[in-house]
C-alpha cells in the first residue's frame, strides 16, 4: 500500500478520479497492481461503485495461490 496525497502517481497511471464536484477533489480509482522486480506484471481497475476485480481474492489467483 503507498499513501498518495496529492494524488500525482495515481494521475501520472492515467487512474485519478476528479471528484471535485462532490467535493472530494482528485482522488484515485479502486485497483490493484502486481509489480515484480518494477514490472507491472497485472493492473485491475474496477468500474465505479464496484469491487470485483481489486480484491484481495483475485491478488491471490494471480499469485497462484
């Protein structure tokens, strides 16, 4: 997990959420990334509102566990 305030790597993935309208400025969308030796190896990016595919379930299938 990596703390983002400001939300410049989230918008640099091409991942930010502008949610300035409701009040809650940029944010980042709901996902998950496997990196290996700094090599995205799977990114999840869920559709809004839903948790499906940023699970920690779906972390483990990927790992083959």
């Amino acid at each position: 997990m990596m703390a983002d305030g400001s939300a410049e790597y989230v918008t640099r993935l091409g991942l930010e959420l502008d949610l300035t309208e409701r009040g809650m400025g940029m944010r980042c969308q709901r996902f998950s990334m496997l990196v290996e030796d700094g090599v995205v190896k799977t990114l999840d990016v869920e559709a809004p509102g839903q948790f499906e595919v940023s699970d920690a379930g779906t972390m483990l299938r990927h790992l083959g566990k």
